[in-house]
C-alpha cells in the first residue's frame, strides 16, 4: 500500500534524479568541448569559475545570448589579460554554446 508520504517521497526523489541527470549532461558536454581544460566550477583555472560567472550575471537578461556568441568568438579582457580561443573553430556549434552558457547560469 502506498501512503501519500511514500508517494511524495518517490516523486522527490524523481525530480531530484533528474534535475541531477540534467546538470550531469550538461557537465560532460563541457568536457567533451574542451571547457573544463580552461575552467572549473567552483575555482579559477585559466578561465573563472563558472559559479563565479553565473554570479556575475546574475539577472542580465541578455547573458544568455551574450556570452554564447562570447563562447564562440572567444575574447578578454573581462576577467583578466588572458584570452577566451574561439570555440567556433574548436568545434563548438552555436547550439552547444547556449546549452554551456545556460548550464553555467544555472549554477548559482
Ligand atoms: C583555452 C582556455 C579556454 C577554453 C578552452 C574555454 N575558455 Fe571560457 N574563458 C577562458 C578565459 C581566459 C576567459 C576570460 C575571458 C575574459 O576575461 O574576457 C573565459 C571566459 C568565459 C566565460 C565568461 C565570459 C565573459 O565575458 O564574462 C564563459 C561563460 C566561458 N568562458 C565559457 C566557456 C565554455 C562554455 C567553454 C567551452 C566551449 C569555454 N569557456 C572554453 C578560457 C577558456
């Protein structure tokens, strides 16, 4: 028999599961696009770390589309002297830049 705390749990437990498959995904396609040689989630590599990112633009509704055409062109200068490589030439289409951006976004 099920009771409606089992019931409640079980479906916790779904959604945790899949928020948490959701994040893991977007994870690997950072490292199957060469991001995490550059950055780490929670501390600076040769990038800063995408926590620190999302903190950053936090709110700013045109970050989405203005740091996946960063993703792609590549640049410096907003965190330091050193440069971003153009992802575009890396492989890296404009799909997969939203998918990454998006996914550091939502790392608060
Ligand atoms: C060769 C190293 C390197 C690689 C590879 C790299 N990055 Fe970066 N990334 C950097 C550096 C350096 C900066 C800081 C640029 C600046 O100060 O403007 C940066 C900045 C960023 C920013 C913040 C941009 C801004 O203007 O605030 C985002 C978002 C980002 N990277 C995402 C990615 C994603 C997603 C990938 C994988 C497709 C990636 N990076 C691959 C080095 C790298």
């Amino acid at each position: 028999m099920f009771s409606t705390t089992k019931l409640f749990i079980a479906f916790f437990m779904l959604i945790f599961c899949s928020v948490f498959s959701v994040a893991h995904a977007d994870q690997a396609l950072a490292n199957a696009k060469g991001c995490m040689a550059c950055h780490q989630i929670d501390a600076k590599k040769i990038g800063p770390p995408f926590r620190t990112v999302a903190k950053q633009y936090q709110g700013q509704k045109d970050a989405l589309e203005k740091l996946s055409n960063k993703v792609l062109d590549g640049g410096s200068g907003v965190w330091g002297q050193v440069a971003m490589p153009a992802n575009r030439t890396l492989g890296v289409t404009k799909a997969d830049a939203t998918k990454l951006v998006a996914w550091v976004l939502s790392l608060k």
